[in-house]
C-alpha cells in the first residue's frame, strides 16, 4: 500500500464519521481513530523496523481553511499553483548546505524538482507539472504541509 492509498484511506475515513477502522492485508495493518479534531493513523507492516505511528493533521475543514492560505484571489487569479500531492514537512532545498530548488522569479519546466516533501522518514522529490515562472512561495521552509495545500503560484505566460 503506498503513501497516496494510505491518505486517501484517511480522508475517506475521517469524512464517513466512523470513529475507528482497522483494515489488514497479507504484511500491513492500518487503524484510523478520528475524533473532533484530529485523526490518528497507526500503521505497522510485517517487518519490525518498519512499525511507526503517524499522527495525521488535523482534518477539521475549519483548521485547513485556517492553515492555507487564500490563493484565488482576483490578484492572483492569472496564476497556476504547484499543490502538495502527499502530508508531510516542506523543504525548499535537499540539504542545509545546497542551494534552493527555485527562487521567486525562476523559470521552471513541467518535469523540475521544485521542492521536498519528507513524509514517514523519506524524502519525495516534487515535480512541476507546468511550465512558467514562479511567482510566490506559499509555504514557509521546514513546516508541515498537507495533501492538496498550495505550495507555489506561477505565472504559465
């Protein structure tokens, strides 16, 4: 089961207000627990290295309205915007000592790395799926973001 199948579990989860389900194949078991304001996720796989608990976000639609921030507004209507295709901690560089991805006012191509999403101890390499050039950086270095949350706005002329 990867990443994408196991967020789409949470959030389909957390909207059919069950408040706990427990789903087991041949070498994962997953428990969903939601309540008022968060859900939490446990997943333990058949090798014991690999047993982590992941404490998902909040999925209240009042907290994820409060945490992105408005991106289509009549001012930046002109706009693409790059989104966070998983949850986990946003970076903008691959390591402390290396240069950032893209800078505001770069010009990227569908297919360049724009930025790292760590999610459960890997790092994801996210890819443009446009071409332009950037306009803003939606997310501050280092903080957590979630599924779908815009990330950067471009400029497609």
């Amino acid at each position: 089961m990867d990443i994408k199948e196991i967020q789409n579990l949470i959030k389909f989860v957390a909207k059919s207000g069950a408040s706990e389900v427990k789903l087991e194949m041949e070498d994962v078991k997953i428990t969903i627990k939601t309540g008022s304001a968060k859900t939490e996720t446990t997943i333990v796989q058949a090798n014991p290295m690999a047993q982590m608990p992941v404490q998902a976000a909040p999925v209240s639609a009042e907290a994820t309205a409060q945490a992105i921030p408005a991106a289509n507004t009549e001012e930046n209507s002109n706009y693409l915007i790059i989104k966070s295709p998983i949850i986990g901690t946003f970076y903008r560089k691959s390591s402390p000592d290396k240069p950032k991805f893209v800078e505001v006012g770069d010009s990227i191509k569908a297919g360049d790395t724009v930025c790292v999403i760590e999610a459960m101890k890997l790092f994801n390499e996210i890819e443009s799926e446009i071409s332009g050039k950037i306009v803003k950086v939606l997310v501050d270095d280092s903080t957590p973001v979630e599924f779908d949350q815009p990330l950067f706005l471009v400029d497609p002329s």
